[in-house]
C-alpha cells in the first residue's frame, strides 16, 4: 500500500508536470488598427473585455505585424519567419499589374510543408491544437490546393479556416456561413458569435490537456456587417459623440468590434469558469492595421500604406501566473516573435532552424530584460495603396525605401511618431547607414528583387498608389 505522503508528493510532481505546459489562447483579428480599443485610447468603440485583459497582464506600445496586408504577417506568425525569407510575401492572390514600371517577383501562395511551424512544434509535445476562422493561407485554383488547409498545417481540428480572406457565404457575416467544420445556425446568427460557440466547445472538450487555441478571427474585415442591435446602439452614440480624437463612427464596424470583445470576454470567462486561466497565456493582436486611416490612433497611413498606421498592432499578453497586471512594454516586436516565446513558455527547446526570425519575448513577460534586438525589417515588392516599398526600424529610426525610383524616406519616430517630416536629405548620413543594412538584411534572407517591366507603359497603368490622403476630421 503506498503511503499517503507518498501519494502527496507523486501528485504534487504531476502537478508540477501539467504546470510546466500552459495553455496557450491565440486571438489574431483581421485589420485592426492601434486605435481600436479602450486600452489604446478609442473612446466611441467600447472594449471592456479586451481593455481588462490588457489592465490583467501587459501592453505593448511598440507591436507589429510582419507585413501591411493579411498573408504574408499571418505566414510570419505560424513560422517565425519574415516573409520575405518566406517568399511569401503578399495576400492570396494579390494585385494584379500588368503594367506598372516594376515587375512582381514570382512570389509564394503557401507554406512550404517542409517547415515545422507553431502549430506542428506544440503537438509534437502533446499540445491540442485547433484553428478557429480566417486562414486565408492556400494555393487558390492551383493542384495542390486541399493540401494546403490548417489541418495539414499542424492543427487538429478546423473550424472557419478556407482559401476565403473575408467572409463570402451566401450570408457573408451571418448565417449561411459556407465555412468548413461551422454549422450554419439559424438565421441571424453573426460568424464572430458562432465561431466563439465553437471555440468554447472546443476548451471544454480539451480543458485536462494542454492545447493551443488559435483563433483567427474574420473580423474586423469587410464586408462591414455587426448584429442590428449593435448598430443601433453605436448609430445612436454617433450623434452626440465628441470626436475630438477624428475616431471612426462607423456604427456597423464599431458593432464589429464589441462582438469581438464580447468573444474575448467569453473565452476568459471559460478559463475562470474551468479553473484553467492561471496556468493560460492569452494572447491578441492584429494581421495589419486597421482599414481607415481614422483606426490608427492618429498614425500615418492604414491597411496596405508602408507607413506605422499600416503595420503597428495593438498587442497584449495575460499570463496570470508570469505577467504583473498592469505591465507595459515599449520594446520593439513583431509576429515572428510568438513562435519562440510560446516554444520557452511550454519549456520546450527553441527551434532556431525554424523562427529563425522571431526572438522570444519570455523575458519581457516576465519583467527582467530588455531585447538585445534592435532592428526590424519590412519587404513588400508588390502594389497595393502604396508603392513597392522596403523599410527598417532601428531603435528610433525608421528608413522607408520606394523601388521604383529609389526614393528615401526617414524618420526619428521618438520625436516624430506620426512620420510628418522626412529627415532623408537632412541627415543624408543615417539614411545611407540604414540603407546598406536593410539591404544586407534582404540579401541574408534572399529576398526577391523586382525587375523592370517590359510591358511597363504609363498610359495603361491603373490604380497607381498614393501617398495617404490628410486627415478629415469626423464628427
């Protein structure tokens, strides 16, 4: 007969055990802007939910996204990698110009499954893993098409994810949905509400393993669609709204935007509810900025612009039993980085031949160190709103180079955060300096040049790119 203290200290080790994996909650939203959220200074949106996890944890003021558009930051994530080591390195399938100065490298529509990604690494250790929502990371009209969904990526279970980067089901936001593992519902029923059903179902099921949540929502993107109610209430709040801060009053985007919060709010809840929250990291951000330029907290430029409106993310992480509530953070980070930081949380070994960009940000959860990182790097040879474009943020610099012509903007973000005064011919020193580095980094990751176009012709270009236009302000 064993001894109970024996028993104790068995259990008291198989605690230890289950303690030393947490659970890890991933909650990636499409076209978030920095300015989205309470806990970033919105005032019409209304995110108690979200503003609480980031007051429970910490809040970092210098996130981004690896890349302006969806894709490529999302492939970013998942890998550890930039997408310009990727290759890929524009939303499936892109723009098409035919006859634009430069010509679009021949860049990648998938994830080589010869990388382990996040995803594969946590179930190798005994992680669940499920994927929850936008995917948006397959071949479209190519062979290998149905090899390429999250399901071959590492994820047991799918629910939402498809080729779609927004929803195109007979009821777009609501019910029919037409998305893999998704009833339909009733209808009425709104896709963020339905999706978080799934999700919720999925911690019960999964609650005694240690799992990895991702959930990827459609929302923030178009088509712009909230539950009636919502936009009843935020159509009202518009009217006497004192829009001293020029916020976007879109009262169906603002709906949008508690219903997220209200899936957050859900999720946690769940957690506590399981008595799983303490040993949980959650964690939440965005795939690029917002889709206006009044959702970037007064930043320049939006969604597919190569300045910071088009790439810095709101980004929070709770771990109860690690993160002091109410930390902050102003260290530079990227989406690269979850891939390793999850890897140390777990306690597994890192996997530098995979995220061989991301750093893991295990000390700056806990309080201790700054990053010995201080440079990131930007690639992104296609057209979109704006032109062809490269960019390095170092420390408090941040170069922007044009391909087309070559044209040089710089910044000193520390006293210049809005990007309103280009230093390049000022300080033509550091511009060059930062020039010769980005252009190592790009040869270090093979990066894919542009070339000039032989079909190049100035009177069928179409939709060429534009600076972002000055702000209006909204009432």
């Amino acid at each position: 007969m064993i001894h109970k203290a024996l028993l104790s200290i068995v259990f008291a080790g198989l605690l230890s055990a289950k303690d030393s994996k947490p659970n890890f909650v991933f909650l990636l939203v499409d076209d978030l802007g920095l300015g989205d959220f309470g806990c970033y200074g919105a005032k019409f949106y209304e995110t108690p939910h979200i503003d609480k996890l980031a007051a429970d944890g910490m809040l970092f003021t210098n996130g981004y996204a690896a890349c302006t558009v969806c894709s490529p930051s999302r492939a970013a994530i998942l890998s550890g990698c930039y997408p310009a080591r990727l290759k890929l390195t524009d939303w499936i399938t892109g723009h098409k110009k035919p006859f634009a100065k430069l010509s679009v490298p021949k860049w990648e529509t998938r994830i080589d499954h010869k990388r382990v990604l996040l995803p594969e690494a946590l179930k190798e250790a005994g992680y669940a893993t499920a994927f929850f929502g936008k995917w948006h990371l397959m071949p479209i009209g190519q062979p290998d098409f149905d090899k390429h969904y999250p399901t071959s990526h590492g994820f047991d279970i799918n629910v939402g994810g498809r080729e779609w980067g927004q929803p195109k089901g007979k009821g777009k936001y609501f019910s029919p949905f037409g998305m893999p593992g998704l009833d339909d519902g009733k209808p009425g029923d709104f896709l963020t509400n339905k999706l978080t059903d799934a999700a919720v179902d999925f911690l019960e099921k999964k609650q005694d393993d240690p799992f990895l949540l991702y959930f990827s929502y459609y929302t923030v993107h178009g088509p712009v669609m909230a539950p009636p109610a919502l936009v009843k209430k935020y159509t009202e709040k518009a009217k006497t709204f004192n829009n001293a801060k020029n916020e976007h009053l879109e009262p169906r985007r603002a709906g949008m935007v508690e219903a997220l919060d209200n899936s957050v709010g859900r999720l946690v809840a769940k957690l506590d509810e399981l008595g799983i929250a303490e040993n949980t990291v959650i964690i939440l951000t965005g795939d690029n900025g917002g889709n206006y330029d009044t959702t970037t907290a007064g930043l320049k430029g939006f969604k597919g612009f190569s300045h910071e409106g088009g790439v810095r993310e709101p980004f929070v992480v709770k771990w109860p039993a690690k993160i002091a509530p109410k930390s902050t953070c102003s260290e530079m980070v990227i989406g690269t980085d979850f891939y390793p930081t999850m890897l140390e949380a777990a306690g597994l070994p890192a996997r530098p031949d995979q995220h061989r960009d991301g750093v893991s940000l295990l000390s700056l959860l806990n309080g201790k160190n700054e990053l010995k990182r201080d440079t990131l790097y930007w690639h992104y040879p296609h057209y979109h709103r704006t032109m062809p474009y490269g960019a390095i943020r170092e420390k408090n610099w941040k170069l922007i180079e044009f391909y087309e012509e070559g044209d040089l903007e710089l910044y000193d973000l520390a006293k210049d955060p809005h990007e309103k005064n280009n230093l390049a011919t000022k300080n033509p020193k550091k511009a060059q300096e930062l020039l010769a580095k980005f252009k190592a980094w790009k040869k270090s990751v093979d990066a894919q040049a542009m070339t000039p176009n032989p079909n190049h012709d100035p009177n069928r270009e179409k939709g060429r790119a534009k600076k972002p236009k000055k702000k209006k302000t909204t009432k």
